[in-house]
C-alpha cells in the first residue's frame, strides 16, 4: 500500500463520506487542470475519492491500510522473505513476478446536467489495441534476442569495491520484449497488434462531480503474455444555463422586476421534469429564498431541494411619468 489516500484528500480516517465529497471538492476546484491546475495532482485526488467514495471500496482500503502485510506470504502478520529481500536487492523477485500491462486509455466525456439528474447511458466509441488473431500477438516467426536471453532486460554491476548491487535496465535491441521478429506476421506486419473499435455503455452515477475519473479495467490495449489495460473516463459537467448545483440541491437564480418583489408573481421553471409552477409571494425581502421540496438532484442519500433565489432587476431608465409616480410613493408612510 504506497498511497494514503486520506492524506492526499486531507482528512483524517474517520471522516464521514460527507466530509470525504466536500473534501474533494473543494481540493478538486484548486487542482482541475481546467482552472489551471496539475493534471497528476488532480488525477491522484480522483483515484482517491473513487476509492474512498465508494462505501465498499473505502472498507476493503482501510483494511489493507490497517494491515499493510495484507494478502502477502510468510504469515503471522509479519513481513515475509520477499518482503526482506526486496528492501535490500530493489524488488528483483518482486519485478520477476509482476504481471505485464497493455496501455491504458484516457476518454474525455462532456455530459449535461440533465445527463447527470436521469443518470443516463452514454455510449463510448473508441478504438483500442488488440492482439493479432493470426500471430496472437507474437508480430510473426520468433527468435529469442541473443542479447537479454529472451528475458527482455540486461543487468550490469553498479557500486564500488564495498558494496554492490545489480542494475536491470530494458534490453535495447529487444526493446523488453525478449525476442526478435525473423518473419513477419501478415496480418499485422509484424507488429502483433491491430487497432479495432470498442463500444462500451456508460452510466452516468446521478451524484456525480464535475472531474472525477473512472475506470473500467481491462478494457485499454491488450499486450501478448499479460493483461489489458484500463480506461479512463474523465467526466466533466458542463455548465448549464439556469442552474447551479449545491451539493444535492439545484440553485435557480431568476431576475425579477422590484414590483413584483412587492406585489408577488408567479414563475414558471424550466425543470429537467418539466415545467414547475412557483409562487413569490407579496413583499417579498430581497435576500430571501425559496424551497421547492424534492426537486433538486438525485443521489443515494435521497433528493435534494431546487432554491429559487430572486435577483431584483432594476430598470435602466425612467420615464417622466414613472419618476412622479415614485415620487408621489415616497411620500406615502409605507415608503418614507
């Protein structure tokens, strides 16, 4: 376990998942690289909210984070012999077992709020690494490289006459894969991969954040002898011309004319349900604002509330009419 992902949101282990999500965002709206933020810091802060975030995920997490020598040989709870020998050799044993990765793919995905609020499928389109079906990704007729062996690395002895120590670096003229292409395969060229479009659905989770990243593993480029990578989906809300989201809730700002502040109107709101009928009442305070039960976003904690908040419009010019008209006001009891 390398990272500590309550260290990279800033909060302790005991923080509520409410605590976790504000949190991120408010590390999220400092970091995301369209604000001009690092993209690897963001990346990082949204591994870690994807982990901590999920319920299930955060329990298997804390469990290993509480025992770091979780899932390992050599029982009893202690660190094991392979655990010893990599501290003092660099991970050598480690390295030799290690499971080979395709590349990991990134998409970019732009939804809308009404997107996020009916929690649609988004369908991806995208083209990704396959192995070859005639050489199975071999690139063709095979020989080991003479120089690594067939191992895919050289090593040569670093140090001096006290201490020595053995440095792996990528074989040069196999490029780490271990051999040498004699023949090439005529499917692909000789390069063992070919590229083939991908398909996969999406949905979009309904208390989903503007910038968080997920993973859906397996589904980047294949490699021969190891497993996919992974995909990426960057998610990021588009803004929306009527309203903002405060956490569950759905914010409405609307411009309305001091009069009616004064003598009420009716609204009419363009929902994501459907139009909404609202009401402000009559001497109405200019700060104040108005509740509309279960009309907010979805989540799993249940439905937020849509605030209208009133903006006083005021108008730009009076006519000579309409400044006596004030004016004869003023000097009523109510307006003194």
């Amino acid at each position: 376990m390398n990272k500590d992902y309550y260290k990279t949101l800033n909060i302790n282990r005991n923080a509520t998942q409410d605590e976790i999500k504000k949190a991120f965002r408010k590390l999220s709206k400092t970091h995301h690289p369209d604000k001009g933020g690092d993209e690897n810091t963001f990346k990082e802060l949204s591994e870690a909210y994807d982990t901590l975030g999920d319920g299930g995920k955060r329990a298997a997490y804390d469990n290993k984070l509480n025992n770091p020598f979780h899932g390992r040989h050599g029982g009893g709870g202690g660190p094991s012999m392979d655990d010893i020998f990599n501290q003092f050799f660099g991970g050598r044993q480690h390295q030799q077992r290690q499971q080979r990765k395709g590349r990991s793919l990134n998409i970019p995905l732009t939804v809308t709020l009404e997107d996020v609020f009916f929690g649609e499928i988004k369908k991806l389109r995208y083209n990704r690494q396959v192995n070859c079906g005639t050489c199975n990704g071999s690139g063709g007729n095979v020989h080991p490289c003479n120089l690594c062996k067939g191992r895919g690395f050289v090593e040569k002895a670093v140090g001096n006459a006290f201490f020595r120590q053995i440095q792996r670096d990528q074989c040069p003229q196999c490029s780490g894969s271990g051999r040498i292409v004699v023949e090439a395969c005529g499917g692909c060229g000789g390069v063992g991969q070919t590229k083939q479009p991908q398909t996969v659905d999406f949905r979009i989770p309904v208390d989903l954040m503007t910038g968080q990243v997920f993973t859906i593993r397996n589904h980047g480029d294949e490699i021969e002898g190891g497993i996919p990578g992974d995909l990426n989906i960057q998610v990021v809300v588009a803004r929306h011309p009527h309203f903002k989201v405060l956490d569950r809730d759905l914010v409405y700002d609307v411009e309305i004319p001091i009069i009616d502040m004064l003598l009420g109107t009716d609204l009419e709101i363009p929902h994501f349900s459907g139009p909404l009928k609202a009401k402000i009442p009559p001497l109405s305070k200019i700060s104040e604002s108005f509740n509309v039960r279960g009309k907010g976003m979805n989540s799993q904690r249940g439905k937020g509330d849509l605030i209208i908040k009133p903006q006083v419009k005021i108008p730009n010019s009076l006519t000579k009419e309409e400044e006596e008209l004030l004016m004869n006001l003023k000097t009523k009891e109510n307006f003194s």
